[in-house]
C-alpha cells in the first residue's frame, strides 16, 4: 500500500512540475508575450529549479530518511504552488500598465519577480524523484529497476502534464484554477501519505488548504487585467482574448495586448488603420484595374475579420476563406466584431496549412499574423511565398502587414528581399502614424506608379470613397523597395533573433531617451 501510494505521489509530482511550466507561460504570456525570450527564461529557470531540487533531494533523503518528511515536502510544494496566482495576481497588474506604457525597468523587475515565485514550489517538486528512489530502495541489488521504475511514471506525468494544462485546464477554468488544481492534486496526496505513515504530522499541514481557499476567494476576484473599457476577456488553448470598447470602437488584442488584431465601429468602414491597406492590393496591377476582376480573397491571420468586412463593403460577396488558428478568437469575431457575412468561410487551423490544402486560387492573398515579437516563422519563407503563388489568379496580389520600429527597418528589408526571390515585384508601403509598413507582391511585373493610375480611374467611375481614401494614402507612403536583404527559407529563418534584435535595441534607445 505505501508503495502505490509513493509512485502514485511521484507521478502527480511529475504532472504537475510539467504542468506548472505550461502554466507559467500562460501566466506570464498574458502581460509578458509569447517570444522565444518569455519561454527560454520560463523553461530554463525552470530546470534550474529542478536541478537544484534533485541535489537537495538526494541529500535531505539521506539524512532523513522517512515517509513524514517526504509528504511534508510535497504538502509544502503543493502550498507554494497555490500560493502562485495570488502572489502574482498584483505583480501582473502592475506590470500590464508597465508594458502598456513601454516602462522597460518595471518590466523587467516585474518579469524578475515571477519568475522568483517558482523557485520553492518546482524546487520541492524536484526533491521528490530522488527521496522517492531512497524510500523504495530496499535493496541495492534492484537499484537499476527501482530508479528506472521511478523516473518513468514521474515522466509519464510529466508527459501528461505538458497537453492537460493546455488542451483542457486552461481554456476550461482558467490559468489561475490551473495552479490551484496541481495545488490540490499535490496536496491530496501528501494527506493521504499521511494518513497512511503517520497521522500526527497531518496537525502540520491541514491548515493549508483552508488558507489557499480564503486567499483565492480574496485575490483572485476580478478580471485577469483591469484595461479601460474592457467588456470581455477570456482563456482559450492559444491565446489570452481581450474586447476593450472606447468611443464606440471594439478592439481584439491577444496576450500582453500590446497590438490591436482586429477593430470594429458600427457603421463606419474606414479604419484609419492597417487593415484599410489590404484593400489597395489589387490596383499595383496595370490599369485600369477593373473592381469585379477582384473574385475572390483569401486571408491568413482572419482574427475577428476586419480585413473579410472591408473587402465585402467595398467589393461585394466575393468568396473569402479566413484561417484563424484560434478557434476562440473565430468565436469572439462572430460575437463582438459582427463577423456574420455569408461569404465568408471561417476555418479554425494554421494558414499554411490551410492554404496548402485549399484547392482553390484566389486575387489576393492577405496576411495579418506577423505582429512583433510573435512573428510565425513559417509565414515568413521562401517556401511559403512559393506555396502562395501558387495558389493566386494571373494576377494575383500578396499583401502582407509586417511590424518595425522607426529607425530599424532589417525585417522589412528582409521579407521585401524573401518575396522578391518569388515575385518578380515587391511594393512598400509605410502606414502613417503607427510601426507597420504593408508589403504588396505581384505576380505579373508592375510599377508602383500603377496605383496612381488606378486611383485617377476609380475617382472617375466614382468607386467607393473608403477605396480612393485607402489608395490616397497608400501613394503618399510608398516607399523604395530594398535591394537587399536576407531571404528566410525553411531551413534558416532566424526570424526571432532578428525581431529579438529589434526590440532589445528599441527598448534600449526609448531607455536612454528618458534618461537625457
């Protein structure tokens, strides 16, 4: 009995160190993001933690060498783990307002102290693999089995651990009720060992539960973040979604909300934003470019479609496909951004994906899902470009939004270079006003000063002002194509050491800028 009970124990441990990780990324994605940098601080101090875990464990299970001792570490790991969302919950709080507001030294501190929250409670957790193997070992000729038999059910829930926070905790009752269940988990089995070795030492923790459930039902009231305006947010397996309302304007920002993905105003078909620009695509074509050879549009990065609503407005029922990877960002377009046009086919996978397995071809090909630091690197290569022509008219039109700061224009430069080696002309448009620049690829030679021409014979037909306006603004905006950069493929795209890049030297430059 014992014995099931220690495995038992072990395995729950392993769930839930994995688990807490998972966690953790969520936690901190929600203020922090989603970069490279956000999960290789997560995950490596995570195994410094656990490295220091299995030295202490080795050797505080040689000096005390019992069942009481090994439930009171794990009791102990599994209240640090509670304690987890409400220490962190002000922490976060602080620091959103601090990456609103680019306050880089308060991120940072910010960023410092929750990672500080996790050494106890994986530390303690790391302690129990190798005082586990120290109990159960009770003959050194069966050393090798009793070890091996150890570290695998600890890694079968370590396993466990990685897809049950992501695929079903989180987007069922939330990051903070994630670290309580792992919490509860823990602490369950440490009462139950109890009970089994020895009942007198349950004196030493049964107050733990009842005070994790009276700080949960104080800290943890309330929204996850407290922005201006906000009428909705929730958890889904990919993203942290947030609706904030102003001026009688919706917003969809994602995680640490530092980007606005989608925008909606009832009524109003301009939105003095990036999105106006996808509209343009077509007239880089040689003039005159006829509105109805616009047939058909296909989007990756649909969000909650705001770019699918302006092309409808401005060139009628066409067939649109839309591939959002996030199935609850589909949901919150249909029900806060008005996303119900009949001609539009929402479909929940990945855009390559998607796109691969279309059989269709389409006028245009937009895509919205690069936005620094979270630039997917499969959207980004040759291979991609190439995938996409294939799947455009005679003269179709990829347009893409890509993220900059004012002075650091590589990315740019680099994705010009990367379309360029597929499309044998590559336009460049900055977006006035934000740190977006919108770059057009085509597939027939064009000119640039093609859109001049294009808007003089929409003026003259009178086509939609929202177009002309669109276009107007494009022209004024255009930019020199590069004529050189690096071309990303998929075997070499270091797209987040160049955005890494970017951001560290603008925080740098917006650090020193406060301090003169």
């Amino acid at each position: 009995m014992q014995s099931i009970i220690l495995m038992i124990a072990v395995f729950i441990s392993g769930l839930s160190s994995l688990g807490m990780e998972m966690a953790a990324s969520r936690l901190l994605g929600n203020v922090f993001g989603t970069s490279n940098l956000v999960w290789a601080n997560i995950i490596g101090l995570i195994l410094i933690y656990l490295t220091a875990g299995y030295f202490i464990g080795g050797r505080w299970a040689d000096r005390s060498p019992n069942m009481r001792t090994f439930y009171l570490i794990l009791a102990w790991a599994a209240f640090t783990t509670g304690l987890i969302p409400m220490a962190a919950r002000p922490v976060l709080l602080r620091a959103a307002a601090a990456v609103e507001n680019l306050e880089v030294a308060l991120m940072a501190g910010s960023f410092l102290a929750m990672i500080i929250l996790f050494v106890f409670p994986v530390t303690l957790m790391g302690c129990i693999s190798p005082f586990a193997i120290r109990l159960a070992l009770t003959d050194t000729e069966h050393a090798g089995k009793i070890s091996g038999r150890i570290y695998a059910i600890s890694t079968l829930g370590s396993i466990i651990g990685t897809f049950l926070p992501t695929l079903f905790l989180i987007p069922t009752v939330g990051t903070s009720n994630t670290f309580l269940i792992f919490s509860g988990l823990l602490l369950l089995m440490a009462i139950i060992g109890l009970v089994v070795n020895d009942r007198k030492a349950l004196l030493y923790i049964i107050w733990m539960p009842v005070v994790l459930i009276v700080l949960a039902l104080i800290f943890l009231k309330g929204p996850i973040k407290r922005t201006t305006g906000q009428i909705f947010e929730d958890e889904s397996a990919y993203n942290y979604i947030q609706v904030v309302e102003r001026d009688g304007t919706r917003f969809l920002m994602l995680n640490e909300g530092q980007g606005i993905h989608s925008v909606y105003t009832p009524g109003q078909d301009l939105t003095s934003g990036t999105w106006d620009y996808f509209l343009v695509a077509p007239f880089f074509n040689s003039p005159a470019v006829d509105m109805e050879s616009v047939e058909s549009l296909a989007l990756v990065g649909l969000a909650a479609g705001t770019i699918a609503k302006q092309y409808t407005n401005v060139f009628g029922a066409i067939p649109i496909d839309g591939w959002e990877i996030d199935p609850g960002i589909i949901e919150v377009g249909r029900t806060y951004f008005d996303m119900t046009e009949p001609n539009l086919n929402a479909v929940a996978s990945d855009g390559r994906w998607g796109l691969n397995h279309s059989g269709k071809s389409y006028s245009v090909i937009g895509i919205d899902a690069y936005r620094l630091p979270y630039i997917p690197w499969h959207l980004t290569t040759q291979e991609f470009f190439m995938e996409s022509a294939e799947h455009l008219t005679d003269n179709g039109v990829v347009v893409i939004n890509v993220g900059r700061t004012p002075n650091d224009r590589r990315l740019i430069n680099a994705l010009a270079a990367t379309m360029g080696s597929v499309f044998p002309s590559v336009h460049v448009v900055d977006v006035s006003g934000t740190f977006n620049t919108i770059l057009y690829a085509t597939v027939l030679p064009t000119e640039p000063e093609n859109l001049v021409y294009n808007l003089l014979s929409l003026q003259e037909s009178g086509a939609n002002p929202v177009l002309i306006d669109t276009i107007e603004l494009a022209i004024t905006n255009l930019q020199e194509t590069p004529a050189d950069g690096m071309v990303f493929t998929d075997d070499v795209a270091p797209i987040e050491k160049l955005t890494n890049a970017i951001i560290i030297q603008f925080a740098l430059n917006e650090s020193l800028e406060i301090l003169r």
